[in-house]
C-alpha cells in the first residue's frame, strides 16, 4: 500500500521539479511574459555582434522601442490588459524581425531589437513594419471599447564605437525625438537631431 501511496507523490513531486526547473532556465534568459530575451543577455550578444561588425565590415543597428501611453492603458483598462499589450506588441517583433536578430525586453513597455547585418535603410523598413503592424492591432477592453496602440522607434546605427550602451543611448535619443514629435513613429539617430 505504501507503494501505491508514495508513487502517485513521486509522480508530483518529479513533476514539480521539472515544472521548477523550466520555469528557472526561462527566469534567467527570457521574459517570462513576454517570451524575449530579457536585459541580461544585451551585454554578451551585443559585444558579439560588436565584434563581428567590426572584423566583417557588415552594418549593425539597434531599435529601441517604447509602447506609447501604456502607464495610461495600464490605469485605464487594468494590468490584465497591460499583459495583453505586451504579448501582441512582443509578436509583432517577432513576426517582422529575421532569424538572425535579437529582441529583448528592456523594461516595463520598453523594448530592445538588434538587427544583425541591417543597413540603415532594411533598419528603417523593419523598424516601420512593426510600427504599422503594431498600430494595426486591433484589442477590445473588457467593456469591448476599442483601444488603440502605437509604438515610438529610436534608431541607430552603429559607427565603430567600441561601447555599446553608447549604441543605446543614441537610439534612446532618437526614441525620446520621436516621442516629442507626437508619438506613432520612427526616428534614426543623426548628429544632427
């Protein structure tokens, strides 16, 4: 009897474990809800591709990207819908990104795509394809209000610059020039801007 009793818990409790152990390997690389790479890779791929955009002479670039007013549908329409937001935005990436990219999710609505091999103007095609994807989605409030969606896109390219949080803060710049200039678009990083 006791073996009877002591396999079904064996059975649960080698279940459990296996259930942990997943649950652990996607903890410590991906975004468990959104299911893209979290921050904690961005150093070791970006430093790859660094150094292979560097002894190749092929383009390299990075999209920072930011879901526009999500605090406000996250107060507005409740977290459950926030969560709603985050998984159809993080598809769009992934449907309009090729094999060789990486997406991550930064923080809260912000996201990180690095774009292996991308000249900037493949880094301006890709970054508005997921814009107008985006913007196209279509989800209903519980209420079955309509609510819309938009995405602000920094770019940049990278030029040689050995450290690639400097990448992302340029990228971050050209996001916020986006945003100032009303949200629901693209802006590639120039000296200039």
């Amino acid at each position: 009897m006791s073996k009877l009793a002591a396999s079904p818990v064996s059975q649960i409790i080698t279940l459990l474990r296996e259930l942990f152990e997943e649950v652990s390997r996607h903890e410590v690389g991906m975004d468990v809800l959104t299911k893209l790479l979290n921050r904690r890779f961005l150093p070791t791929i970006f430093k790859r591709e660094i150094a292979h955009a560097n002894r190749t002479g092929t383009p390299l670039s990075v999209l920072i990207i930011d879901v526009d007013k999500f605090k406000e549908i996250n107060d507005t329409w409740g977290h459950n819908t926030g969560d709603e937001i985050l998984r159809k935005v993080s598809q769009a990436f992934y449907d309009n990104v090729r094999s060789s990219d990486y997406v991550f999710r930064y923080g809260g609505d912000e996201f990180i795509i690095v774009l292996t091999e991308a000249s900037e103007n493949e880094t301006l095609r890709t970054a508005e394809r997921i814009r107008s994807r985006v913007e196209k989605t279509k989800l209903k409030a519980a209420n079955g209000e309509d609510i819309a969606l938009s995405l602000s896109i920094g770019a940049a390219m990278f030029n040689g610059h050995p450290d690639y949080e400097r990448l992302i803060q340029i990228a971050d710049e050209a996001l916020y020039i986006a945003k100032r200039r009303g949200r629901n678009r693209v802006e590639l990083w120039k000296a200039s801007l």
